[in-house]
C-alpha cells in the first residue's frame, strides 16, 4: 500500500512519518487474515494496554481507531446515521458513534469491509470516558459475544498512586487476561515482561524526541505530529520496532541541528486544545500560512501520551501498566489536565491555544475554561474558544472554522507587533 491509495489523508512530510501511517493503516487488512485462519477478533480500544494483546497474540479491532478513520476518509456522516438508526443518540460522541455505525452497517465501503470482521470478544472501559464502555455494550449486543469491562479508576491522588488503586487496576487487567485465555488465547508472563521492557526502551526515545520537538524553530508539521505520537500505540507489532522510532529520533535531531523550521519565518506557536476536525485533518496545517505553526495537540494527550520508564518495570509487568495507566494525562481529573497543559505551553513557547468544544464529547467541555485560565495565568498566552465538532461532517462548517482561525492568529500577530 502506498500514501496515493490513501485518498482523502494528507501526505506526511517527514518519510519516517509516512512510514508509520502506512503502518497503521496495514493493520486494517490484519483481522480478515485472523478470521480466515480461524483464531478469535477482540474489538477494542486504541488506549488499552497493547502489551496485553500483543503478548498473547490478540487479533484486535481498534473500534475507536476506524471511527476515527471513517472521518478522515469523508464517511463519517454515512455511519453517525447508521449509529443512529440503531438507536444511539446524535449526542453520544460522535467518533464512537462513527465506530458503532461502522459494526452495525448492513454494507461497508471497500476500505472497511477489508478492516472489519464480525468481532468474537468485545472490550470495554471507561478509560478515558464512558462513552466508550456504551459504546462498545452496542456491539457486543449487536452479534450476542462476550463482554469484558475494564475498569480504570479515575486517578485523584496525581503521581503519588496509592498502593490499593495500583492493585485494583492491575488485578482489572489480570482479568482481562482470564478472559482472553477463557475464550482460546494463551498467556505466557514472559512474553509480557518482553513487551512491558520493550515500551519502557521506546519511551526513553521518545523523552529524547519531546526535546526535540520543543526547538525553535519547530522542526515537525502538525500533522506528521499526531500520527507520530499515536505510532507507538496504534503501529501493528511488525512495525512497531526500536529502530524506527530511533529513525524518527535522529530526523528531529538533524533537523534541530541545521535550524529546519516547517515554516519559513515561524512567526506565532500554538496549541490545539479539543479534537481537531478528522474530517479535514489537514487543518492542523493551516495556520501555517500566516507563519504560525501548532507545536501541541490534544490528540496527542489522548493517544500520545508518554509513560515514565522509571515506572515501567519488567519484572512486575501488570503493577507497571497499571500504574502508567492511571498517572496518565488522559485520566481524567481537572488538577492532571491542567498541569499537563500549562507544562506544555511553557516547554513549547506558546504564543496562542485554539481552544475547540467538541459538542459530542463528555468529558472535553467541562475543562476548556479551567484550562485557558491556567494558562494564561502561568503563560500569558490567550486562548479562542469555539465550537468544532469536527467528527461528524454534518456538524462541521469548514469555511467558518478557517474563519475564526484566521482572525485569532491575525489578533495574536498584532498583540506580538508582527
């Protein structure tokens, strides 16, 4: 597969970062060979522990992953209206429903009848919402299999975890083994300590690649950003190497060291706060026209999150994802999401956040205000707040969205006596 048989998803800039798209889209062919040699399909979460599937050789389907997709590729209207048909709310996010639309469709479009089989195990959580975990109980309802909830505490104690909520987690996932094993896979504990060994390595990488990507000028796209930070949990196994992650590594490096910036004379940074509109993802590029460049998305907090490798110990591979689990940003609690963000405006030297209110979502919304006061008040940096919900195509106005992007970077432009 190349990038020009992928229509409708911009082309990366950086090679490496081509690579990795191509990756993640080479996994959608995975679950048809999985069914045809007869082994089992679990739907799950993108934002589960992959280890655990990895380790026990689970054909996953990622339901909100293609919902995601069904957007980027222009289909998301078709399936919201299939979700709803079914019985699911215009008001329940609008990727799961894209993703409940995309199961329960009589016919599917030719790229997802490839990434689509009927799923013989459903998983749910409410990690990082419980949208997700209704969601999911769909499907599963949909074809009468098996369900399994994995229940991730909601993290009020910041990175001091009590003991109690790290064994309550990892016991959560340790059942979520028995109920792989229960339905036809096989555990080996060794086979996890690999795993859990190989993502503490990876995420050392990837500490030396944020400093990187905190360089001024900023030295990588918007765009190749997001897919960047989602390769280390969306890439299938055989792609999902040390090696390519060094590459990308030593691009940045390169890159910072010859004073590469992707625009020509950079002029304003900012953060992109909210979903940003899959269904025209190239926008996270557009305000590169005024020489002003997103250095930070939220897509990012939700999929690209780094997990400490100090935490990350082999030998105990369940209390290890527990604990990254629940310290991680997109566990959500007000104090974590603000200290994230205001962190993250100080590291990237933000001019500006474009702040977005996702209508569907039920956890976004809530901290949007929070969030630009904290900033502000650490960084001086203003924020735009609008309404974008840019999943559902119905719902998304393109020209007014350029719009309002175009007048706050104008604003931020003139505040800076550009």
């Amino acid at each position: 597969m190349t990038t020009e048989e992928l229509p409708g998803i911009p082309l990366p800039d950086l090679k490496v970062v081509e690579e990795m798209q191509l990756g993640i889209i080479s996994r959608f062919g995975e679950v048809q060979q999985a069914k045809a040699d007869g082994k089992p399909v679990v739907w799950a979460s993108v934002v589960m522990p992959k280890e655990i599937f990895q380790a026990l050789d689970v054909n996953v389907i990622y339901g909100d992953m293609l919902g995601a997709y069904t957007s980027i590729y222009g289909l998301s209207a078709h399936y919201c209206e299939v979700a709803e048909q079914q019985g699911l709310s215009r008001d329940v996010c609008a990727v799961h429903r894209c993703a409940v639309g995309l199961a329960c469709a009589d016919e599917r479009d030719p790229i997802f009848d490839m990434a689509f089989a009927v799923p013989d195990l459903v998983v749910g959580s409410n990690f990082p919402c419980m949208s997700m975990s209704r969601s999911f109980l769909q499907v599963a309802d949909k074809y009468n299999i098996p369900y399994y909830f994995l229940d991730t505490p909601i993290n009020p104690w910041g990175k001091n975890l009590p003991d109690h909520a790290v064994r309550y987690f990892a016991d959560q996932l340790q059942g979520l083994i028995d109920f792989l094993v229960a339905h036809g896979h096989t555990y080996d504990r060794a086979k996890l300590s690999e795993e859990v060994a190989f993502t503490k390595a990876l995420n050392v990488i990837m500490e030396e690649v944020n400093t990187y990507k905190q360089a001024v000028p900023m030295p990588i796209k918007a765009y190749d950003n997001v897919i960047a930070s989602t390769a280390p949990i969306a890439l299938p196994k055989e792609y999902r190497t040390l090696d390519l992650f060094e590459r990308y590594r030593d691009e940045l490096k390169e890159r910072v060291e010859r004073g590469y910036g992707v625009v020509e004379n950079e002029r304003l940074r900012l953060m992109w706060i909210g979903m940003p509109p899959l269904c025209d993802f190239g926008l996270l590029n557009y305000p590169e026209r005024h020489g002003a460049v997103v250095v930070k998305s939220m897509l990012e907090y939700l999929t690209g999150f780094d997990m400490d490798p100090e935490t990350l110990d082999p030998s105990r591979p369940l209390e290890s994802l527990a604990r990254a689990q629940l310290v991680s940003p997109a566990n959500p609690t007000i104090e974590q999401t603000l200290d994230y963000f205001t962190k993250a405006a100080v590291d990237y030297q933000v001019d500006g956040v474009i702040n977005v209110v996702k209508r569907t979502c039920g956890v976004l919304p809530g901290m949007q205000r929070l969030t630009k006061e904290a900033i502000f008040e650490a960084t001086g940096a203003p924020s735009l707040v609008f309404d974008l919900d840019g999943v559902d195509s119905r719902e998304y106005d393109p020209e007014a969205t350029k719009a309002n992007l175009d007048s706050f970077v104008e604003t931020l432009l003139a505040r800076k006596g550009n």
